[in-house]
C-alpha cells in the first residue's frame, strides 16, 4: 500500500505562543490517525540557497488517512 506524507513548511511564524500551542496538540491529532513525525523543527544546517524554515514532516498509513 502507498504511504502518505505531509509536508509543511512556516515561512514565517508571526505568534511564538500560537506556535507552542499547536505544537503542544498536533502530536495527538497526527497520532489519532495512525501517523508518527518523521521530522519537525528548523534545519540544523543551511546549504546553498536554503531557507530557514520551520518544516514538519508526517507520515501515514495511506494517502487516504493523510
């Protein structure tokens, strides 16, 4: 079966405790559907043109649950 993904990215963060806040429920929302973070944050390493973004990858059991 195709696995789903998804992929975020914040190019700009404009409320930090609005920001905390989610962080503190997403983890159970993503959970709640079978999937687990493969990565979230900022990058440790910026190369070439890359941005300082923060990025949140989930994955899944399906495209459909994603």
């Amino acid at each position: 079966m195709v696995k789903g993904l998804i992929v975020v990215t914040y190019k700009e963060i404009k409320d930090d405790k609005k920001l905390a806040a989610y962080v503190a429920i997403a983890p159970a929302t993503v959970e709640k559907y079978g999937g687990k973070f493969l990565c979230r944050g900022y990058p440790a390493i910026l190369k070439e043109n890359g941005q300082n973004e923060r990025t949140t990858v989930a994955l899944f059991d399906s495209l459909e649950v994603a």
